[in-house]
C-alpha cells in the first residue's frame, strides 16, 4: 500500500501539482491583469470596511482568520525551514513568486465559491469547489470526489499531523506526556467545533490575529536587534534564487523547494479556502469581495509570516548546509541565538497556537463537504467531530507518516479536480471582475445584480443576490 501511495504522491506533487498549480497561477494573473497588483488596496478594504449583518453568514474579516487559522500552521515555522536547508535562502524568493501568482488563483476559487454558494438546513451559506463544480459544470460526481478527498485530508488525516506537531514540541519544551497533550487539545478543540462553524470564525478571529501579532513582533524585534545584517540577508535570498551563491543548494533546489513550500503554505488552488470564503456575507454585496479578501490571505501567509521565520532564521548562524538541524529544531535554534533559552519555548507555544487554529480551521471546511454530499444534519455532523477529534489524540502520541502520505494523495487529488474546474470556468471568473472593478472606477459601490447573468439562470440561488433588485 505504501508503495502505492508514493507513485500516486510522485505523479501529483512531483509533475502534475507543482507544475499546475504555478500554471493556473500565471494564467489568471494575465487573465484578470495583474488584478492583485492594481487591486491590492480592495483586499483590505473588503476586510475593513464591511458592515453587513446577514444572520446567514460570517463576517469577510472571520472568514480571512477562519481560513488564515488553517493556511498558518506548522508550515510556516517548520516548512520554511526545511525550505532553507535543502533549497538554500533563494527557496523563500521563489516562495514570494509563488504567493504574488497564487494570489489569483485565491481570488478566483473564493470568487466562484461565493457565486454558487447555497444555504443549508439552518439558513446558513454554504458551498466551496465541490458546489460550483456541480452547479457550474454539470459534474456531480466530480463533486462528491473532491468533497470526499477534502473531508478525509483537512476534517481527519491533516488535524492528526498538526496535533502530532504540537504534541512533539510541548514533549521537548516542557516534558509534556504527548497522550495527556493530545486529549487536552482534544477537549478544548471540541469546545471549539461543536459550536460549528459561527463558533470556530469567533474563535479564529481572536486567536489568529493575536498569534500573527505577537509572532510578528518578536520578527520585528529581531530584525530591529541585527539591521545592520538584514541587507546582506535579501543579497543572499536574491543571490541564491538564481544560483548565483555557490553556498547555497542551486537554482533548481531554491526553485523547487520554493515552489513547493509555497504552494503548501499558502493553499491557493487547493480548494480549501474557498468552503470558508462561501459562508461569507459579501460586503460590497459582489461575489468578487469575498476573492479580493482570500487573495489578502495568501499575501498574508506567505509574505508576511513565512517571511518572518525566513528572516529569524538568516540572521541566525543556525542554517548550516550539510548539518541534520532541520525543520522545527532549526528554527528553535535560531530563536534560541536570538532571544536566548525562551527561544525554544517560544517556539513550542508558536507550534501550538499555528497548529491549534489549523485544527479549528481544516474542521470547518470538512462542514462545507459534509453539506454537499447529504450528510449535512445534526447527527451526521457530530459524527464528524467526534472522529475528527478522535484523530486529534490518536495523531498525538502516534506516528503519521503514513496516514500522511495517504492525506497528501487525497489532497492531491482535489486540488487538480479544483484546478481543472477553475479553468474551465474562467470566463465566468473574468466577467465577475470586470463587473465588480468597472463600478469601482466609477466610484461606485459594486453590487451582484444576478439579472444581468442569464446565462447562470438556473445554477445559482438568486434569492441570496437579489435583494437590491428587489429593494
């Protein structure tokens, strides 16, 4: 079976992912006109400025910390460190690269999530790929598969492997027992989940942007602590992204790594942002607000709090080419030569808060699947999260190597039903933008106005867009 597994994982992150993933990104950076570079100050504007109170749905700003909670994990301590040691410090410009193009393939999965959302039994919005998949190309089936690969990698496998990063650390920083670890976070979790998903964007838009604050202070302090070094540390990033540093792994090592780490990171393609995107209530009432706000979340994930760790760790003596200091240890390295022994403390409650919210945040997509493939009641639900939760003190104390490999392979799997989907129904994705940036320009605010859509007659609910028309 593992063997298997692998060829599957080979053929999909090795070829099919890392390729195509990149690709769509460039595709609809030129499609859309660099949207998330003329438009970079809607982004925040959608988040600041929304105002609505639709019972039916979140807040933009809970919905960017919702899908913030589960992008920023492990990751991005951890992953950006491998990225550094294997690929070298040019790794973290190709992240860069990867996050600016994935930043519109963020806005156009969110976008068509919050085109075709629904509602649910209890009036609340809901959808993501497996509904604009099924709605917007006629292909059920394809639906089912993706909302099956999504529920078995973010509501189970991917919640295991975080737990196990947080029992792992608590075991080295404090001699924390992983099985006591794994039920704690388990019961506090559960206080979490079984609130659904109002709950979890209530949490997650406290938590995440304390954690994002805090983490990005001590980066500040540090690189305030060595300005003088920090020039010399952007030459080496530059230097190495294009080979030109004979320390470093390579230009193609820094490409791939970079491109791999980033892709993995920042999520964007994946089809997992967009099941949160879709409870969203837009403010402007426009599919495209809800795009431009995801878009800020791959800006923020990657360019920011990647970069940070990134930069903790170069001006560190920490990365040593060759040495077996990698990953989460590298990490705790150079915070240690930093701020001295609380550096691996920090670190530790780091990895706890990033991979805690990450368990809240892969949960809440899992709702949005369970939703489309009819097992969206009360009692389907909590069967969800009591296995869900189940994973989480199994993960703990248990090795998940494995199980991982198995959750990579679904993963891989939904991410090219969502990239093939998103493609096919770019055009859609076009003619929202122009729509939605066309009143911008004129000063004015953009609303949906689903009349003007004809051809989506019979695909979305206009009963959710057409409240001015009705007005």
């Amino acid at each position: 079976m593992d063997a298997i597994i692998n060829f599957i994982n080979s053929i999909l992150w090795d070829y099919i992912l890392v390729y195509g993933l990149l690709a769509v990104g460039i595709f609809f950076t030129f499609r859309l006109g660099f949207l998330q570079f003329r438009y970079f100050p809607e982004m925040f504007r959608n988040v600041l400025s929304a105002k609505s109170t639709d019972r039916s749905g979140i807040t933009p700003f809970q919905a960017l910390c919702t899908s913030l909670a589960s992008r920023v994990g492990t990751g991005n301590i951890a992953g950006v460190a491998v990225a550094l040691y294997i690929g070298g410090p040019g790794a973290i410009f190709w992240m860069w690269m990867v996050a600016l193009v994935g930043m519109a393939t963020a806005y156009a999965e969110s976008t068509l999530a919050q085109l075709y959302k629904v509602r649910d039994g209890d009036n609340h919005y809901r959808g993501g790929p497996a509904f604009y998949i099924a709605r917007g190309l006629k292909a059920h089936w394809a639906g089912v598969l993706f909302s099956v690969c999504l529920i078995l990698a973010f509501g189970l496998v991917f919640n295991a492997v975080q737990a196990n990063s947080i029992a792992d650390s608590m075991e080295v920083a404090f001699g924390l027992p992983k099985i006591w670890v794994g039920v704690a976070l388990a019961v506090v979790a559960g206080i979490v989940v079984f609130g659904g998903i109002s709950q979890i964007a209530n949490v997650a838009q406290f938590l995440v942007p304390f954690m994002a604050v805090i983490y990005l202070l001590v980066a500040i302090f540090v690189i305030a602590t060595n300005f003088s070094e920090v020039p010399g540390v952007f030459g080496q990033i530059f230097s190495g992204a294009f080979g030109l540093d004979a320390a470093a792994g390579g230009i193609f090592a820094a490409l791939l790594q970079g491109v791999r780490r980033g892709l993995f990171s920042n999520e964007a393609g994946m089809g997992s942002a967009p099941n949160i995107a879709a409870a969203a209530t837009p403010d402007p009432h426009h599919p495209s607000s809800q795009g431009f706000v995801q878009a800020l979340g791959v800006f923020i994930d990657t360019l920011v709090i990647c970069t940070a760790t990134a930069l903790m760790i170069l001006l560190s003596s920490a990365l040593v080419p060759g040495s077996e200091l990698t990953g989460t240890p590298l990490t705790q390295a150079a915070m240690t030569e930093h701020i001295g022994v609380i550096g691996t403390y920090f670190v530790a409650i780091a990895i706890l808060f990033f991979a805690f919210t990450s368990i809240i945040g892969n949960y809440a997509y899992a709702e949005s699947a369970m939703v489309f493939i009819g097992l969206g009641s009360k009692a389907g639900l909590i069967g969800l999260r009591i296995v869900a939760l189940g994973m989480v003190i199994w993960g703990a104390y248990q090795s998940v190597s494995t199980v991982f490999n198995a959750a990579d392979a679904a993963m891989g799997l939904m991410a090219t039903v969502n990239l093939v989907a998103i493609v096919l129904l770019s055009g859609t994705v076009v003619k929202l933008t122009r729509d939605y940036t066309k009143q911008r320009d004129k000063g004015i605010e953009p609303v949906f106005h689903a009349k003007d859509y004809p051809e989506l007659a019979n695909e979305i609910d206009s009963t959710i867009w057409d409240r001015h028309d009705q007005g």
